[in-house]
C-alpha cells in the first residue's frame, strides 16, 4: 500500500540511515517505470524493510516505488541534504545520538559539515592533536617578549602589515606593491591585525597564530569532505588525525610560519569539499530542486575558487582540478549516455561566480595582474566548453571515444585563444612553466625541489614530506577513480582530480606538497579505517561495502548492513557506526599500534622538520643584539640594513628596521662576499647600503681560502680587517655582527723600509682578540688604517682611537 509523505518523513527521522536508499531508489523510479533490485545500490537488508513498510512494491518481477510523489516530497522537505551527499548521520555516526549542530533549516546549512554529539568528542580530539603538532615551535617563536617567526617569508608579509599600521589603515587595505601578489591574504592579516591592536605587536601576534587558525579550519574541511564522501564520521576523523601528523602540512602551518602556506592549504580544503558537494548534487532533481541543491555549493566554490586566485599569484594552479573533473564528468556522461549539462550546472554556475569576483576585485581595487584576474574566465571557458562539446556529441549519439577527442579539442582551442589573444597571459604561462621545470636560480630553495627529489630516494622522498600516509592513500585514490567510473561516484572523480593534478605539481615543486596534504589526508583516512577493519578492529567501511562475517553480527564490535547482499540489521549497523565506548584492552592495543604504523613516522619527522624552520637561538641572540644597537645608537633608517646569509637575512633586517621586504641583495652577492679578498672593493660596495654584517658558521669544504673575508671575519674576528668591525659574537662564536667604518687612520713617523704595526686587545662576546694592523713606511712616514677603538701599541709608542674617530675616519697623528 502507499504510504504519505507524513509517514515516510516520519521513517527517516526514525531511520536516517535510509535516506541514501530512498535517494538511490527514487532516481530509478524516474528513470524507469520498474526495475530490479541490482538496478540500485541498496543493501538487501534496508531493501527488505522498505518493501515490509509498502514503500517499496513489486511489479512482477521488478519494483516501483508505491508513492514517488510522497518518497520525493519527503526528501525534499526533510531538513537532510538533498544533494545526495550521505545520510543524516551516515555509516559513520550513531543513529539517534543527539541533534545535529549546524544550519539544518537552511539550504546553506546543508553545505556546512555536521557532527554528531558522540562523533564531536573524537573530532574536537583530533583538531586537539591538529593543534599540538603545530604548537612545536611555540618556545622558539616567542622569546623574552619577541616574536621571532619562522623561516624567511613570514618577514615578507610583515614588512607590508607594518606599511598599514604606519598609515592607521582601514581594514582590507592592501599596498599597493603587494596588490599584484597576495592581496586577499594581506587584507585578512591585516584586517585581523586591527582588531587585536594594528601595531607591531598585534601584526606579529597574527603572523605567529593565523597557521594555527588556518590549520584547524583545513581539518574540519578535511573532516567534512571525508564524511560527505563516505558518510562515515570514522574516516573524518581519522583524516583529521592523519592530516595533524603530516609533517609538509604540519611545520607549513606551525605556529610562527605566518606566510601564504597555510591561507592557501584552508582555501584548497574549502574549494575541496565545495566540489565534492556539487558533484554529488542529484542530476535527476527536477529545474527548481536542482536549483536549490545545488545552489550553496555552486556558491562556496565560486567564492573559494575566487579567494584561491586572488589570495596568491600562483592560486591559478590550485584551480586546475576545477577542470579536469569538468572534463572527466563530461566524458563520463557522454560514455553513460546522459546530459552532461545537467551534471555540470553547479560547477559551471561555481566557476562563473568565481570568475565574476576576481573581474570586480581586479577592476575595483587592482588585485592581480591582467593575466592572474584572466585565469578563472578561461577556466569558465574552458568548464562551458567541455559540457557544451558533450552535450553536442550526447545529443548526437557520438561515441565517448570521439567525444573524448573533441573534448580535448575545445580544451585545446580555449588555449589557444588564450594564448594568441593575451599576450601577458603567454609570457607568463612561459615563465612560469620554465620556473616549474627548470628552477632558475632556485636550485638553493627548498621548496623548489621536487616531491620525488633523487637526492631524498627519489620515489621514497615522499616519506619525509608525508611519512606513510601517501603511500597508504595511492591505493585509495586509485579506488576512488574506480567508483567514479562504474558507480557514478562523481564526488570521488572531484577528489580524485585534486589529487591527481596536487601530484603534478609537487612532483615539480615540493612548495604544493601541502596542498596535496590536504586531499591526501582524505583517502588516508579511508585507508586507515578499512586497514582497521581489515584486521577485525573496526567495522569495514560502508562505501566499500560488507563481508559476509560483518554482516552476519559475529563480530563483537558491530555490524553493518551496507552490503547489497547482507542480511545484516541497518538499525544495528547504524546504531554502531560511532560510539564512545572503548574496545576491550588488546583491540584497543592493536588499534593504537595500527595507528602508530601509519601516522608514526609523520609523528617523528615533524618535530625536527620544524624545528629545521626555526631560528637559532645564537641568530637570535645576534638579531637583539642588532636591534639594541640601532636604538642605543640612533641610527637613520637607511643606514640600519644588515647583509648576512640569505635565508636569515629579513629576519636580521626585521629585528634592525622593521624593512623585511627582500633578500635579493643578500641572496644574490653574500656568498660572492665571503669568498672575496679585496676589502676595501666590498667595504664600499656594502657602505652604501647600510651598517651591519653577520657571519656565522658553515662547512668551507676548501672552497674558500685563507686570504677571503670569511676566513679573516669570521674566522679571526676581523683581527686584520680595516672597515670591518667586529662588534659582537655570540658565546661559542657561531655568529659575529661586524660594522662597516671608514677606520681612524694612525700616522706617524719612522724609517724608511720598514714596516709598522699597530696592536690591540679588543673583547668581543667575552672573547680576548689581538686586534693587528700592518703597514709599510714611505719617505718616512706610515698611515695604518684601524677598525676598532682602544689603545694602540705602535712600535715602543702608542696612541689612544677613540669610538669616534673610527665611525668618523678620524686621522690620528702619533708624535714621538
């Protein structure tokens, strides 16, 4: 008998599990007047009991739905996403554990990840375990009242933020050197700046936590994409867990690496989940249902593909999986011979969103270069023309081999209108390529290097970026690729399609390694509950389906009725999905050892590759002592520049003046400097640039000789040196701080061929130093140029240098 939509909405507040059957059922039941139980994919148990309550009737020897108007009324009012996406607590939540959290009235509430009371406990864990491995470097960010950040490109960003306090911005101001750069990250840093302080203080404060901020949101996008994709909270959470010990996403957005790292990883993760929602939108949804479906996520990917492009000038790339699912799924409809239209509105009507944000931000206010603010409208092109080209070779009847090819076509002509009408988009797309695969001059930073580094094993090199955990989600990715081709699993193709393109790019460059991380973590977590499952010691995941010994509820942890041929109860299955009840004393041994085979070895590298990104407290200590020197001193804003090693040198320049905008100089003329001889050439060449220098420690390995700067700096304190000064050194004397001066010159009388020398003691970092400058005596007379103040010996005569005449190059005469 039929029953009312009163009735069948009142069995899915009872029986949530049942949605994804009754969504299933429902899409054949309008393709088809009847059909059989293999035409859906729904568990012989659940199938069973819908036919038992007369929602389900038979037709010979097929089914039909008994009231499709009830079943689809139902659905559509129920406060349960009606995209398709996974039942309201799925195979991951216990059934009827307490009230969702969230918007559940709300069509924009359906996009937004929800958890269960019982799943909320091991989620708030894992975000706990989120927060602990990026907290690592916490004592060595913040020191005596300083916040010494991470690496070198957080200076970067402080340099502008500290441009906006000067001028008491208004929030989401950008300057203008930096509009065609980072814009979207700079207003959110500095708008954040604002509401905390806006001085340097509060933009340092923001620097060191906004990874952490950014950290925890990527978890819980990885923790909703897991579950949307799954319905089982079980594989959120344990994505979240595997992304927490994930050593390239975890010291990338560690506390103090405030740079655009960690803004890029939460974009990619939200854009992420946005996709896989709107592909899993049901294409059978009637204009208006469809509408309304699939209505938020089209909105959430507009505006996470928008901020990805304008949030970072290399963002465009991070779009490219937009794409290819867009020619995936069209290729896939046209091979199962539906509309591919249909299939991809919401990721059309996305993309175009997005494409009209970056056109107003870069029209409005400047943001992006021409060719960056160009990229989501070829993106567009590229999305409408793949469908329109499938749509065509549907309606025609081409085969999909041909449609493939004539997809390739399109992809290839929007290219190259692209590329003959646009010429900065050409000259960039050349530079950029080269700069991916070539690596000018990069080949001294790490990120530049590849995923698969030969130096780092080559195809192991993954391990030290990832530990095991992309090793264990290959198979899964591989699985997903699978389901998206013989189940219609299109929100897997979205998923699979950043994984594949993440793998690209950071097989050029380990700098995307951590937005791979991210979807990484997804298919790892699947990986770790079904290894889980495998060995007896979790419930096998429903989306993979059930054995036979699951099913039949021999197992003491549970059952689950998601195999098609089970007999299984669904209630029971459910009810077991999650609970806090805690397994007996060897399963919860085996668990945890399990757990450590696949996240240990994240868990270890992690400490010491972000550590790697700290600074030195002997660095440090040298910065501070650079800092106090400037105010004891007073010095003029553009004589406070400090040249040392690259890869430390805005810190230096951070802690001296607060103008962290580029290592250029240092990169480009430190090394040229330290293994130069001519002193008086590199004191006036670094004369007009500022005041300081530092050197510290390194392996030589021969390649510098006796006679270079470094070895007469660093080496020997600059006990020779004429403008070189040494005026600090740290107690094991791994960093000096050398000042440049003009040196007093000591004049004086003596005879003819001989040569004089000039000696003092000079205490540098609580070391004692003979200071000793040697000079040849012309026509009588000798003039000895000498960098450090104090009482010269000269031959049985000496002479007072005060701090004065060396700063000033001072002419002191020595009367006998």
């Amino acid at each position: 008998m039929s029953r009312s939509r009163e009735e069948i909405a009142a069995l899915l507040t009872d029986r949530p599990e049942f949605e994804p059957a009754l969504r299933a059922i429902l899409a054949a039941n309008e393709r088809r007047e009847t059909w059989t139980f293999d035409d859906v994919d729904v568990d012989s148990g659940t199938f069973g009991e819908l036919v038992s309550r007369g929602v389900v009737e038979s037709a010979g020897d097929e089914y039909r739905l008994a009231d499709p108007d009830a079943v689809r009324a139902a659905l559509d009012g129920d406060a349960r996403d009606p995209s398709g996406g996974g039942a309201d607590d799925g195979a991951g939540f216990a059934a009827g554990l307490g009230d969702r959290t969230g918007l559940a009235g709300s069509s924009f509430g359906r996009a937004l990840p929800t958890v269960s009371r019982d799943a909320a406990v091991g989620l708030v864990a894992a975000l706990a375990l989120v927060a602990l491995f990026r907290l690592i470097a916490y004592a060595s960010v913040f020191r005596n009242g300083d916040v010494v950040l991470l690496a070198n490109d957080p200076y970067f960003y402080r340099h502008w933020l500290l441009v906006l306090a000067e001028r008491s911005a208004d929030a989401f101001a950008v300057p203008d050197g930096i509009r065609e750069g980072e814009p979207l990250l700079v207003a959110v840093l500095w708008t954040a700046a604002r509401t905390v302080g806006a001085d340097a203080r509060a933009v340092d404060l923001v620097l060191a936590w906004y990874p952490v901020a950014a950290a925890l949101g990527t978890g819980l996008a990885v923790y909703g994409t897991a579950k949307r994709l799954t319905s089982d909270a079980r594989v959120g959470i344990a994505a979240v867990g595997i992304l927490a010990v994930t050593p390239v996403h975890a010291y990338r957005s560690a506390v103090g690496f405030g740079d655009h790292h960690a803004f890029d990883y939460l974009l990619v993760g939200v854009a992420l989940y946005a996709l896989v929602g709107a592909a899993a939108v049901d294409r059978e949804l009637s204009g208006r249902e469809l509408a309304t479906a699939a209505g938020p996520w089209a909105l959430l990917l507009g505006a996470s593909v928008a901020a990805q492009v304008l949030a970072w000038n290399a963002g465009p790339l991070l779009v490219l999986p937009v794409g290819l699912y867009a020619v995936g799924r069209a290729l896939a409809d046209v091979r199962a011979g539906r509309s591919p239209l249909r299939g991809l509105a919401p990721t059309v009507v996305g993309v175009g969103l997005a494409a009209a944000l970056v056109a107003a931000a870069h029209e409005s206010w400047g943001w992006q270069a021409d060719y960056v603010a160009l990229t989501p409208a070829l993106l567009l092109a590229g999305v409408v023309a793949a469908a329109l080209v499938a749509e065509g070779a549907h309606r025609a009847g081409i085969s999909w081999k041909i449609g493939g090819g004539g997809l390739l076509a399109a992809a290839g002509a929007v290219f190259a209108v692209a590329w003959t009408q646009f010429p900065d988009f050409r000259a960039e797309f050349r530079q950029e390529v080269e700069r991916l695969a070539t690596k000018p001059g990069q080949s001294d930073i790490t990120e530049t290097a590849s995923l698969f580094d030969p130096d780092l094993g080559g195809p192991l090199a993954p391990i030290f970026y990832f530990g095991f955990a992309l090793f264990l989600a290959l198979p899964y990715v591989a699985w997903g690729l699978w389901a998206a081709a013989s189940r219609d699993r299109f929100d897997w193709l979205a998923a699979c399609s950043y994984a594949a393109v993440l793998v690209v790019l950071g097989g050029m460059q380990v700098r995307f390694a951590g937005a791979l991380a991210v979807v990484v973590a997804v298919f790892a977590g699947l990986g770790f509950v079904h290894l889980a499952s495998v060995v007896d010691l979790a419930r096998r995941p429903a989306v993979f389906g059930e054995s036979e010994e699951t099913t039949s509820g021999s197992s003491s942890r549970g059952s689950s009725g998601s195999s098609r041929k089970s007999t299984g109860s669904p209630r029971e299955s459910t009810e077991r999905s999650f609970r806090l009840d805690l397994p007996d004393n060897r399963s919860l041994g085996l668990l945890v050892a399990l757990a450590v085979l696949v996240a240990g070895l994240g868990a270890v590298l992690t400490p010491p590759l972000t550590d790697d990104l700290t600074v030195e407290e002997e660095s440090y200590r040298a910065a501070s002592w650079i800092q106090d020197d400037v105010d004891d001193r007073g010095l003029a804003e553009d004589r406070r520049y400090v040249f040392s090693r690259w890869d430390r040198n805005r810190m230096y320049n951070a802690f001296a003046s607060g103008n962290s905008l580029s290592y250029g100089y240092a990169r480009s003329s430190y090394d040229g400097f330290l293994a130069g001889t001519n002193e008086t050439a590199w004191y006036q060449r670094l004369d007009r640039r500022g005041e300081y220098v530092v050197t510290g420690d390194r392996e030589t390995d021969g390649a510098l000789r006796d006679a270079s700067l470094y070895n007469r700096l660093h080496d020997n304190y600059g006990a020779d040196a004429a403008h070189f000064r040494a005026v600090y050194a740290t107690d094991d004397g791994s960093r000096k701080v050398f000042t440049l001066v003009p040196g007093a010159t000591i004049t004086g009388e003596a005879g003819s061929n001989e040569t004089v020398t000039a000696t003092t003691e000079v205490d540098i970092g609580g070391t004692t130093v003979t200071y000793e400058r040697t000079a040849s005596v012309e026509n009588g007379t000798y003039a000895v140029t000498v960098a450090q103040p104090g009482e010269y010996s000269v031959g049985n005569d000496t002479v007072r240098v005060s701090e004065e005449d060396v700063r000033n190059g001072t002419t002191v005469e020595l009367h006998r």
